[in-house]
C-alpha cells in the first residue's frame, strides 16, 4: 500500500516542476524530498521522472501517478471541508463545473430538489467540455455537465445525457419583420454569434450547416459567454442559435424571438460526466440522484 506522505511529496515535486521547489513548498530538506521520491520509485518498480536543466520530465508511469496524487491531495482537502460543514449542519461542499448552457438548463432543477434535505454548499464553475474534463480528471470536481452523444466518452469517464432541448435561431428586436421560419441559407446572411470552435456547442452548429450544404456564416462575433451572447442578440442585428430552455425567460416578456429554421431539425443533449472507480461524496450522490431525477421527468 502507498503510503500517502509520500504522495504528497510526489504531488508536490510535480506541482513545483523540481525536488528543490518541492522541498521549498513544503518546508522539509531537499535530501529528505529525495529520498521519498526514491522510496515511492522503488516501491512501484519503475521511475517516475527524468531531471534535467529546465526541471523534471515525468514518464508515463510518473504521468499517471501525478493525476492519483493529485486527487488523493483533492480527497484529503474534500474530507477535511465535509466534517468541517457537518458539524455545522450543513452538507457538502461539492464543486461541480459545465458549461452555461447545461448549468442553466439542469442546475437549478437539481438544486431545488437537494436544498428539500437542508442546508449545503455547492461551488458551480462555467467551464467549456473539455476545461470541465481536466478538472473531472484533477479531482477538482465530482460532476462535470454538458453536451453529450456527439462521440463516444472516454474510457475513464461515465456519460449520461439527461434531456434534449429543441434548438431555434434566436433574434432580437431588429428583426421583428423576420417571419415565423426561415431557411438556413436564408439565416446564414445575417451577423451571429457563435462558440468558440474547441466545444461539443459548436461542433452541433458547424454539424447543423454541413448537414444543409450551407456555408458557415462569415460575419461573426465568436463569444463563450451565455449572458453576453443574449445581450448583443438582444440589441443588435446578430442572431445566434440556442435551446429554448436556455432563453426561456427572454422569450417570455418578448426581448427575444425563436424563429424556426425551415428543413433542420437541432437538438441538443446535455448530461453528466462523472469518473469511473471514483466515489461520490454524499452531496454529489444526492446531486447525481436529482440529474436522475431530471431525466425521469423529462422522459415521461
């Protein structure tokens, strides 16, 4: 068994890029670094980094150990805030990270659900897919939440979608003359505001204009921001694409109009990721138990 004082050195050497900067951080000998290192190689049979002048250079052995390490540093940190928060009856805390879309549309309806049992803290990061994944990975979050089904989930991660939104061309007050539908072509002469090109968002949009032989539009404003996104299509010409579950409120009091795009049909699935062989802590279980919730009803 590994013993966890070495780990943590181990996280420490890689965190700082050098034994030196790891005893530094640490406040103990550079001797006393080196030989924890050499007891956790001889421990495991291999060798976990190279030195050289600019610092250290893991193997892939020492790769993968740094990602244990660092979340057992994670889980230490996690235990210590739960007791803390218990004795004070509240539950929690869990970190979960997604992107705005996905928060917006399952957030709130999971938080509704879980704040019935009482008090907790929750901490809610916007992060893209894959920014969401490294974290998952990290041990920074429990649950990662976003777009699903576009590829297959990578053999460490559980993916589950929870619902599908219909998708619509959203636009603002300029274009109060635009019918009830258009067609794609027709959408694509406009100014949008689109995702950035890394996200599973705008892979959906660039799959939607590939599918109708449309050139992508040309004239864009690339923003990752939700709320900034709404603003410039509410008071500009730019137009976007977005689930009506995300512009529900805008819709309603008429700040914001869906338009259908004629001949496309776009939905989106949103979900959760969590890590395979890792446990949930008792908050993130209630929290995954209310996405579970959402699909139920949703699928009704």
């Amino acid at each position: 068994m590994l013993d966890p004082r070495l780990l943590r050195t181990y996280a420490a050497v890689c965190r700082e890029g050098s034994i030196s900067g790891a005893a530094r951080a640490l406040n103990i000998s550079q001797p006393s670094v080196s030989v924890a290192i050499a007891q956790l190689e001889g421990n495991l049979a291999c060798t976990l980094f190279e030195r050289t002048r600019a610092g250290i250079v893991l193997t892939p052995a020492g790769a993968k150990l740094r990602r244990r390490a660092e979340m057992m540093e994670t889980l230490v940190r996690e235990a210590e805030a739960e007791v803390a928060r218990a004795s004070e009856g509240v539950r929690g805390p869990l970190t979960i990270a997604g992107t705005p879309g996905a928060l917006v549309s399952l957030v709130p309806q999971v938080v509704e659900r879980v704040e019935r049992a009482g008090r907790f803290e929750l901490n809610i990061l916007e992060r893209a897919d894959h920014e969401a994944l490294d974290l998952l990975r990290k041990g920074d979050i429990e649950i990662a939440l976003g777009t699903t089904g576009i590829e297959t989930a990578p053999a460490d991660v559980e993916e589950t979608s929870v619902l599908q939104d219909p998708f619509a061309l959203i636009v603002g007050r300029a274009h109060d003359a635009l019918g009830a539908e258009v067609t794609l072509a027709e959408a694509g002469r406009f100014g949008w505001v689109m995702p950035h090109a890394q996200g599973g968002f705008r892979r959906q949009i660039e799959a939607l204009f590939l599918g109708g032989e449309t050139p992508l539009p040309r004239d864009v404003i690339r923003s990752d921001s939700l709320l900034t996104t709404k603003a410039i299509v509410r008071r500009t010409a730019h137009v976007t694409i977005l689930p009506h579950g995300v512009v529900a409120a805008e819709l309603s009091i008429g700040v914001l109009r869906a338009v259908r795009l004629r001949g496309a049909s776009f939905h989106r699935r949103i979900g959760m990721r969590t890590l395979k062989g890792r446990p949930l802590s008792d908050l993130a279980a209630e929290f995954f138990e209310g996405l579970h919730a959402v699909r139920a009803k949703h699928s009704q």
